[in-house]
C-alpha cells in the first residue's frame, strides 16, 4: 500500500517523515510532490492508495488536485492536511468525499490514527471487492461447469458462502448449508475453517453484522427493520448480538455516527 504526501513546504514534509511512525502503520512506499504537477506525474506512474495533501499551494491547489484524483482514481483515500479551519474548506472536502480533514500543525499519533483507519477502509474495500469478485466468478462458473466440478471443495466452499450473503436474512444452519452443497456437515464445518481459519457459525455473524453496521450508517431503515433484513427476527438477541461484535447496542452505533457527522459538519 503506497501513500503520497503533498506540500509545498519542504520542511513540513521532512517533518511528518520524521515524526510519524511510518513502519508501523506498513505502507510500501511513500512518495513526496512540492506542487500538482508533480503528485499527477507519480499517480500517472506509481499506485497510489492513500494522498494527504496541503489545501493552498501555487500552480494548482490541494482542492484541485482531490478533484483531479477523483476523477482518475476514484479509489484512492484522500486526506487533507492544512493549516486553515474554514468551513468552506471543510464543506469542499465533505463534498468531495475526501476521508479526512487534518489541521496542522498535527500530533504523530493523531496523524497516525487518521491514516491507520484510511488503510483499514482501503482493506475491507479490497476484501468486499474480492468477495463480490468471488461471487460474479462463481456464477459464471456455474452455467459452464458440470455437476461433478461444482462437487469439488473449493467450488463447494465459494457456493456455500454465496449462498450465506444472498440469503443472509433466511435461517442459515451448517446442516442447512451441507444438504444444499450435498457434503457432510462436519466436512463442511472442517474444510471451512482450514479455508478461512473461522468457523461456519462465526463467518455468518460477520456477514450480518457487516450488513447491519452499513444499514445503520447509510440507510434510514429503523433497527427493527435492519434486525430481520440481517437475519435476526428477535430484535433483542440481534441487540445482543450486535453489542458483543462493535461494543455498543445498534442505536448506540448509529447515534455516534450521526453524532460525529453532525460536529464534522
């Protein structure tokens, strides 16, 4: 994972490359640009997942530049790092769907913290892209492949955890599961793990409580609803549940999000 630091400020560059725990936050690379031009000709030749950018810099600004990276490589996080607190700033990087917006001077730690949770976002992306990936090639796979491939345990595996995500709000069993891809069920559960070092029952929570963390943070469904769509009819196991995974009871979840949306705004 490779991270690009732009500012026309030399020394506050060598400052964050000095300061910032760079090692252990497990970027690849780290690139440096003084000005627009520069940060487009590394994007143009190097991958780039994560930009932390200045605002006001001559000969193009950090808006920009953000504008520019969005356009080209809209999967990039992008981070503003500035010394101004205006609220159309932060307004232009809210709509520009920036990941965060810094004021400097910054404390490591901060910055770290920051950067950590944009990484951490860039792997649960890469891991959902990949899981769809995994779904798209399974149905593909399907209409080509005879009953005795579609038999094999890797294939099995692929459809059984299709199936979980497509029928995540339906009562889902190992037994369940092992009729459906004709397997024993503690072959299943065996071959399972190895695969994904979890158990089936785990791998179903996860899928759920996935679900029901975007639900709370990007739709306006109320919990009750969100509670049967992940699969979990009484809404006080989904409660309990929901607490043990994130640490908080749904309502809890979302008003924090919504909180923390609110004093960003």
């Amino acid at each position: 994972m490779n991270l690009l630091i732009v500012d026309d400020e030399i020394f506050v560059i060598q400052g964050l490359l000095d300061s910032v725990n760079w090692e252990q936050l497990g970027l690849d690379k780290i690139f440096i640009a003084n000005n627009f031009a520069q940060a487009v000709n590394i994007f143009m030749q190097n991958e780039i997942n994560i930009l932390l950018s200045d605002i006001e810099m001559p000969f193009g600004s950090g808006i920009d530049l953000v504008e520019w990276v969005k356009s080209h490589f809209p999967e990039t996080e992008c981070v503003f790092l500035t010394c101004h607190s205006e609220f159309d700033y932060a307004k232009q990087a809210i709509k520009l769907k920036c990941f965060d917006y810094v004021l400097k001077p910054v404390k490591p730690d901060i910055l770290e913290h920051v950067l950590e949770n944009a990484i951490n976002l860039i792997k649960t992306k890469e891991k959902n892209k990949k899981y769809l990936q995994y779904g798209e090639l399974y149905f593909m796979n399907m209409m080509k492949e005879d009953e005795n491939e579609l038999n094999e345990m890797s294939n099995s595996l692929e459809i059984v955890e299709n199936y979980i995500r497509s029928h995540i709000r339906d009562p889902l069993t190992v037994e369940g599961l092992a009729k459906y891809v004709h397997l024993n069920p503690d072959y299943l559960t065996r071959s399972f793990k190895k695969k994904h070092n979890q158990t089936l029952i785990d791998y179903i929570t996860e899928q759920r409580m996935f679900l029901a963390k975007e639900l709370l943070l990007k739709s306006g469904m109320s919990i009750s609803m969100i509670s049967a769509k992940v699969g979990y009819p009484n809404y006080s196991y989904f409660t309990k549940i929901f607490k043990k995974y994130y640490g908080d009871t749904p309502r809890e979840f979302r008003q924090k999000y919504l909180d923390k949306k609110l004093n960003d705004d």
